[in-house]
C-alpha cells in the first residue's frame, strides 16, 4: 500500500496563476481531508470531505475550492493564487467514525511546498 | 480556532532523559490523540486515548487525559535522536478534528 500520496511535491506559481493539487489514497477511507500549515505553526484545516461528491468547508476554506469525485482521490484548487497562500498543504484520510473512535486516526500525505511569488 | 494548546512550545534534552510536554483543550472532547513531525515530513499517528479512559501506553510513549482538567500529557522515556521532532495534540469533534500547534522537541547527543 501506497498509503497517501500528494502530486506535486513542489510548486513555485505566480499571483494569478491557478493549479490543483491531488491527493490519492489507496486504504479505501471513507473521509479525506486538506490542510495548511504555516511556519513555526499546526495545521488548519481548510476542506474536508465525509465521503465520495460531498464536501464540506475547514477553518480557513477562502480562495480554495475542492472536489472528491473518486473516493480514492481529492483535489484542492487554487483559481487564483496569492502571497498569502504560500504554504506547505497536508492531505489526510481517516476510515470513519463508529470505531469507537479508532477510525479517527488520520493518515498524512509528505505535503506539497507551495510558493507564490 | 485552536483547540488543543502544547507546552512547552519548545524543549530541549539529552539523549536518554524523559520528555513530557502538555496539551490543553476547551471542549468535550470523543478523544484526543497525539501526532509527531519530522522536519518536512506529515504527520504521522502515534497514539489515541478514547474519554473514558485516564492512561495508555505505547513503547516508550505514555499518555493521560484527565478530562476533568481538559488536559493531557505524552511522556516519552528514555528519548533518543530519533525522537527529534514536533509533536502535536489533536481532539476529535464531528467529523474532523482540531491540531494544536505543537511542541518542537530536540534531543542532544
């Protein structure tokens, strides 16, 4: 298993320019999630998704849109991106809920270095 | 918004001695689990204590909750360079859950 991989692992863009990050996981989770994070700071969520064409907004989800047209897969998209988006972005799955809480456990792509100039 | 709060931000031993850094949270909380991050790297799982329960062990991890404080802890023994990283609390609500932003733990040779 290939657990979570992110395409790409690096981006430069300019302000303006547009670009979808993808996520896939092959563990079969029912929920799939994005976050940002900052230096010297934790991840915010920015939109997560409980299951295959829903999606649902995180703490930060301005400027970002997403889709999860695939179960295995979930894109994030910049339309027009800006300075302030410059960021390392986690993709995460979990299971789901009903474990008694097992399923909580999220399980991390190696992120995606974003700059933009 | 935060949820779980470390402490120390920061914290520095030697190799061999324990580390124990703090989370604090403000809501009820399902459970609470507890992340590590190598530099440039995800996160990756290390632990989970579910609400009814007050002390779990893993290795050499031990966590505690005491959800009467809204508190827990993660006690790492004997650390070693490996250990070397950010550790972060998370607590689960609906849904997702709620990172908070971590304390960075260096281990010296």
């Amino acid at each position: 298993n290939a657990g979570v991989t992110q395409t790409p692992k690096f981006r430069v863009l300019k302000t303006g320019q547009s670009m979808t990050l993808l996520c896939a996981q092959d563990m079969n989770h029912e929920y799939m999630y994005w976050y940002r994070q900052d230096p010297g700071m934790g991840l915010r969520l920015i939109h997560y998704s409980v299951g295959e064409g829903t999606t649902a907004k995180g703490e930060v989800p301005d400027g970002y849109n997403v889709s999860r047209l695939k179960k295995q897969n979930f894109l994030l998209g910049l339309e027009s991106a800006a300075p302030s988006q410059t960021s390392v972005y986690f993709c995460a799955s979990s299971l789901h809920r009903g474990l008694a809480g097992e399923g909580d456990t999220q399980y991390f792509g190696p992120g995606t270095r974003l700059t933009v100039l | 918004s935060q949820q779980g709060e470390e402490d120390p931000q920061a914290l520095s031993i030697q190799e061999g001695e324990n580390a124990t850094m703090n989370c604090s949270y403000k809501t009820s909380i399902n459970n609470l689990q507890w992340y590590r991050q190598n530099s440039g790297r995800g996160l990756v799982h290390l632990i989970l204590i579910r609400s009814n329960e007050r002390e779990k062990h893993s290795g050499r991890l031990r966590v505690t909750l005491d959800t009467s404080k809204k508190s827990s802890s993660l006690l790492i023994t004997a650390s070693r360079a490996a250990d070397t990283a950010s550790y972060f609390c998370a607590t689960g609500g609906a849904q997702k859950l709620v990172f908070g932003q971590g304390t960075r733990l260096t281990i010296n040779p």
